[in-house]
C-alpha cells in the first residue's frame, strides 16, 4: 500500500489536445441547432450620433425574415458589470462604431445580411469626441450626460515633495500607448434555444457563465432560473469575452421567437463591435538617490475606455496599484482617470490595466540606471520588494514574493552577462541590444468579494467527477484541474472527469479571469476534499461507533482508522447507501484586506511577478526591429503542469512582441481603420523569437500545492524589455508603443544615427 503520487508537477498531456488538434473539438462557432435562425446585427455608422428614427418596414417583409428587433423590444435596455450605460440595442443615441442599432433574425444567412440593409435609421450626427486629454475638458462634447469621467482617483502616499527635494536625480517622461486588439482565432460566437422546461439557452464563447447568467436574466426581466448558459470550448479569450457578447442579443431573439438562433461575428465585426485594451496616456516622475535607492514617485494615468465603462473601472484600479512596480517605495502621488470617448469600447485584456503602467515604469528604470551609472539589474535588485516587505500602500505583501530571484536569475543568464557583444552582425545598419524588464499584477480580484465553489462526486466505478464554472479559454485549467483532483484522491489522473463552464450543472467558480482560477478552483477543490473526510469519519462512525482521527486516500482507497482499505467505488456505494451522500461542494473565499479609500480593489494580497530579456537586432536605417531571443524568468509558485505553463507563457511573450513592436488599432476621428488580420497585424510564427522559460518555484502558502497565478504575468514586462534593449541599441529614448519601424526610423533621424551611417557610406563613423 503506498500514498505516493505525482501528478502536480508533471506534464501530463492535456485531455483536449487531440481533438482540437484533430479538429473535432466542438466551439460555439461549430454549432448549428435544428431549425435556428441566422441573427444580424445593424451597428452604427457614426461614432456619435442622436438617433431620430428606425423604421423597420422593409426588413420585416424582406423573404425569409422571421423577426426584426430594436430597443422597444428590449425589456431593461442596459447592462454592465460595474456601470449599467450599455444599451442591448441603441434607442437615443449611439456612442461609437459598432455600437449595435437592431437585430434581424431570418431563415438563411443572406435574408439576415439583406434586410439589416434595409433597415432605415435617421441619424442627426453629433460632435465626436476621441482624444481623452480632450475628453476631460469642461467644454468637450459629452459621450453620457454625467460627462466624460468614468472614474477619477487621487491618492498620496509618503512624503513626496521632500523624497523630491533630497533626490540626487529626477526622471521625468510621458508615454503612450496603443490600443490592442485580442485577435482570437474564434470570434464572438454562439447558439440559444429553449429547453423542455421552458428556459432560454445560451451555448457561448465567455469567461463567465454565471455572470452572462445575470447579465441576460437583468436585460430579459427573467429569473436567472430562467436562463441556463453554457460555455463550450472557447478560441481564444485573453480578457475579449470577459464581458457580455452575443449572449443577450441570442436570448432576445429566441425568447421573442420561440426559435433556436445562431449569431457568430464576421472578423470586421468583431473588431469593430469587440472590447479592446486601454490605450495610456502616463506622465511619470521619479526620484532615486546617488546610491539607486527609489525615493518617490509622482503619476498621472488617462486611461480611455472607450463609449462605455465595461470593466475599465477595474482596470483603472489595476493601473494605480502596478504603476509603481515591484519595488520599494515609500512615497506616491498618483492621479488617475478612466475617461468615455467616442472610440471603440475597451475593457479587460490580458494583464488588466498593469502592462501599460509596467512600460512606463520600466522605461523610467532603465533611465535612471543610465543616468547614475548603475547596471540596469542591479538598480532592480536593490529596490526589489520582499516578502514581509510594506508596500507604497501601506500593505504588507503576505503572499509569495519572488521577484528578487527572478531579477537574480536574470543578472546571471548568459544572454545578458554577454549583452554587450556585438559579434555576428553582418552589416553596419544593424545594431544590437539587449533590455531588461520586471513586472508585477495581483491575483485575484483584491478587495472585492471573490470566493468560487467546485463540486466533487465519488462515483460508483471509482472515478471521480469535477464540476466548476470555469471556462476553458485555452489555457489548460481543466486538465489542471483534473491533475489537483488527482493529487489529493491519488486517483490516476485518467479516472478524474471534468465538467465545466454550465450554469445548470456547475457551482459557480466566479469569472475566468485575473490569472486566478487554478487558485480559486484549486482552493474550492481542497476544501471539498476537506469535506469529503469528514464523510468519511461520519460513515465510519456510523459503521463501527468510532470516529476515526487519521483518513489516508492511497491508490488503493481509502484508509481510515484501522488497516481497512476502502476502494473509491465501494467508498461511493457506502456513503450513498448510509445517506451520507457522494457528492460534495466546497468554497473557497479569498482572504482581502479592506480597500484603500477611493479604489474599488486595492490592495490585493497575492501577486505574480516576473523578470523579461529581450535580444534585438534594429536596422537603423528603416527603423525595423527583430527579435531574436526572449528570456522569460517566472515566479511560478509551484508549477502544476510544466506543459501549460510554458505554453502560457511563451503565448504571452509573443503577444507582449505584438504590443511592443505592431499591433497598431488605428482610430481615426473615431472610425476604425484596421479591421482585419491584413491590416491589423499580429505576429506570426515567422516574427516568434527563441523564447526561454525559466521557472521560479516560490511556493505560495495560500495557494493549492503551493500554487499561483500565471496567466497574465507573461506579458506585463516584454514590451519594456523590447523597447529598453532599443534604447541601448541605439541611444534613443522611445516613450511610445507600438514601436513601429515608422515610429523608430524618425527618432533615429532626430539622435542623427541614420545620416551618420549613410554619410560614411555605410560605413560606422
């Protein structure tokens, strides 16, 4: 008899790999109900406009049209998470391009595209606003009637005019940057129908289906009992379908109906109507001693969200917390505004708000590393919190802290011990740099109310079934999730099924978001197996009047007291049979310290933390940028499935390229220039550089086997690491992303680096 096991840890191959590498795995863009109707949506042709009239006659007696739709069939026409100022379908006004007019549901797809061009909508078009610093004056046009501040927050923190006073330097810079785009593979996509009991279905691509759950029962007027969502296999997410979709135009329609419907995006659509990341206007100034010891930081942050709220409130807070990096400082300033614009809707997307204040930050690092003379790792080893270490809040970082070690790690890779070599170059325009950047997030969702449940069920085979609302977005939490069941049942990680993302047959594990659903699920799934003994002291008290003290699961069953050994199977039947039952919930809530006055989730508790080298090779005479090699340092806590975890992180980094280098939203006076894959460009496996993972095991206590968040942290610090190795390529200062060629080619022209090179011709001068 042995209790040994050894699935976390391990990289056990993820259950969906073949049948989504095959092509058989079912998304919600896959499914085509019996008899449903294909939806259409009118979007706006104006960024801002007063809607006069709709006028539907001719779409309703188009052929094949079942039903066309508008804001009078809308029964509570707002929703939202943190701001209800979304209309399902627009009734007086419409707030950007994409914003959605009416909805036609038709028996094929080209009588839905026909008569959503049929429809007439009288416009009286309205002054537009797309600049937030313009945003914010007095006199702007207003996107809601409350005005242009979403949200607004000042906090002070410390001395700060004295920290600046004693400063031995002062860095100052303002930087921007871009709005994002998620790109995913699959585009907001779904089915809906009614069931046997009368209750509308939705079958979507989401990271909460408990939440669309309400999102829908609000706008319907419906009991949530009413509604049943189910989320399939999802194509890509990254924080794009954390909001609503096409969940409650679908349920409109079928309610309305009485017909299954089916609604997938077009890519421009869904570029156009879909959330997108904040773009940042940051204005930053820190303070640092002769000896590299940061003293203060001062810091103004515009974040636009866009024509409505979404989850920018959230972000905002993220931002504020992060923009001050992973390091100790006593003294902040920080003013921050989450401001409506007439530009697309932007929300949550990996890294939540902290990428755009870690560049930065970051950027700020390196220049004062220059301006002191110090090495770039060094100045971040020196300032680099600790566990037990107080933070600029106030807040004690109780969690897991590895970040020293991760800066520690980095100082000794080779990559960036030999970083000044500039052997290998074949021609005099090529330079080449290698730059260095740290970043952290907080896990969970900070002092805002966060606990999920998972259910457990023993069954009679002796396998064991997992049920949470988890969504699988592509990052391997069910397999996770299976390998952590497995763990604590020493089951083999086979016999562990997984039921996942239904409103009817899973407890709720809350959002799949903030990099936290191995800790949340994998806490709620401890806590069941916490429930589970206690089942058994009870069946074997009830068995033999003695309680027992020790209950030992093994590979062979169960031990309790005595050398009996239960098989799982037989364990099931016995509980079932005494009424004790075979299936348990746990819930798990997440500890929170109160909230920092004027912030809605600070300070958080536990945080990921990470350490990015980046090699680049810039040919300054067209300003372009490569990448050749990427060195990723992770405190990972403890890794659950090496596989997953390198695959995260590696999609990360490579996202963090696209955010640095290209991926460029072109907004102009509100109108969308770039939407499509052809015009908005990602990076491709051609532009994926060598990336190394290295994982830093720091264990964290709170977590489930030491586990922590990992989702996010991949990308928060690649962009600065880019632009920092440019910087030392180069001797320019880029303070805007995406660093495109465009971009780069007319800083290098400002420094003179480009007519030094074609002055000497071509050779360095």
């Amino acid at each position: 008899m042995t209790s040994k096991s050894s699935y976390v840890g391990a990289p056990v191959v993820r259950r969906d790999a073949f049948e989504k590498a095959t092509g058989t795995a079912m998304y919600a863009s896959d499914l085509f109900p019996d008899d449903f109707l294909w939806v259409s949506v009118l979007r706006s042709r104006y960024p801002h406009a007063h809607i006069r009239r709709i006028d539907t006659a001719k779409a309703r007696l188009h052929a094949g049209v079942v039903a066309v739709l508008t804001h009078e069939d809308v029964p509570v026409n707002r929703f939202g998470v943190f701001v209800k100022d979304r209309p399902v379908l627009c009734d007086d006004r419409v707030r950007y391009i994409g914003d959605p007019v009416a909805l036609v549901a038709a028996e094929t797809r080209e009588a839905a595209l026909e008569a959503v061009k049929m429809i007439e909508v009288d416009y009286e078009e309205l002054p537009a606003v797309t600049d937030p610093i313009s945003a914010l004056r007095a006199d702007s046009p207003k996107v809601h009637e409350g005005g242009n501040v979403c949200r607004q927050t000042s906090l002070r923190f410390g001395d700060v005019e004295g920290a600046f006073a004693r400063a031995d330097v002062v860095v100052e810079g303002t930087y921007t940057t871009g709005t994002q785009i998620h790109a995913f593979l699959e585009t907001e996509a779904g089915i809906s129908y009614l069931d046997e009991k009368g209750r509308v279905v939705v079958v979507a691509g989401g990271q909460s289906p408990h939440r669309d759950r309400a999102e829908i029962a609000h706008a319907l007027n419906l009991p949530p009992e009413r509604v049943r969502v189910i989320t399939p296999y999802v194509g890509g997410a990254f924080g794009g379908k954390d909001d609503v979709t096409v969940q409650i135009h679908l349920a409109l329609v079928t309610m309305k109906t009485g017909r299954p419907a089916r609604l997938v995006l077009s890519r421009e659509e869904s570029m156009l109507s879909g959330t997108k990341r904040h773009p940042a206007i940051i204005k930053m100034r820190t303070a640092a001693s002769r000896d590299g010891r940061l003293l203060a930081n001062e810091v103004e942050i515009v974040y636009d969200t866009g024509a409505y709220a979404a989850l920018g409130p959230a972000v905002l807070d993220v931002a504020i917390e992060n923009c001050n990096g992973p390091y100790r400082i006593s003294s902040a300033k920080i003013d921050a505004y989450l401001v409506y614009t007439n530009n697309m809707v932007a929300s949550a997307f990996r890294g939540f708000g902290a990428p755009q204040v870690m560049f930065a930050m970051e950027r700020q690092i390196d220049r004062i590393a220059r301006r002191i003379g110090i090495d770039p790792i060094e100045l971040r080893l020196i300032n680099a919190i600790r566990k037990g270490d107080v933070y600029v809040f106030g807040n004690r970082m109780e969690g897991s802290v590895g970040i020293y070690d991760c800066l520690r790690i980095a100082r000794e890779h080779p990559l960036w011990r030999e970083r000044r070599s500039g052997e290998g170059l074949e021609y005099p325009w090529l330079r080449r740099g290698v730059g260095v950047a740290a970043g952290m997030k907080g896990y969970t969702i900070g002092a805002l109310p966060d606990r999920g449940s998972v259910s457990v069920e023993l069954r009679r085979d002796g396998s064991i079934a997992v049920s949470g609302s988890f969504t699988e977005i592509g990052q391997g939490v069910v397999e996770s999730v299976a390998q952590l069941t497995a763990e604590l049942f020493k089951v083999p990680v086979g016999k562990v099924h997984v039921l996942f993302a239904d409103t009817e047959r899973s407890p709720d594990t809350s959002v799949t978001s903030a990099s936290r659903q191995i800790f949340l699920a994998g806490n709620a799934l401890r806590k069941a197996f916490e429930e589970v003994v206690e089942r058994v002291r009870d069946l074997i008290e009830l068995d033999t009047g003695r309680r027992p003290t020790g209950v030992t699961f093994t590979e062979e069953g169960v031990v309790a007291g005595a050398d009996e050994v239960i098989p799982l199977g037989e364990l099931a039947e016995r509980l079932e049979s005494r009424g004790l039952g075979r299936t348990v919930i746990g819930t798990y809530e997440v500890p929170k310290v109160e909230p920092i006055a004027g912030t809605l989730e600070i300070p958080h508790l536990f945080f990921m933390f990470g350490v990015t080298i980046a090699e680049v090779i810039v040919n300054v005479l067209t300003g372009s940028v490569t990448v050749p090699r990427v060195v990723a340092v992770i405190d990972a806590g403890r890794v659950i499935n090496p596989i997953n975890f390198t695959g995260q992180i590696e999609g990360a980094v490579v996202q963090g390229l696209g955010y640095a280098l290209m991926e460029e939203a072109k907004i102009v006076n509100g109108y969308l220039q770039t939407k499509d894959l052809s015009t908005y460009l990602i990076p491709s496996s051609k532009d994926a550089p060598e990336i190394e993972v290295i994982p830093v095991e720091s264990y964290e206590e709170e977590g489930p086997f030491g586990a922590k968040g990992i989702g996010e942290v991949g990308i928060l610090s690649v962009a600065p690491a880019v632009v920092n190795a440019v910087a030392e390529a180069c001797g320019v200062e880029p303070t805007s992303i995406p660093l495109t060629p465009e971009k780069l080619y007319w800083l290098l022209k400002e420094v003179g680096v480009v007519d030094k090179i074609r002055g000497a011709g071509g050779r360095l001068e």
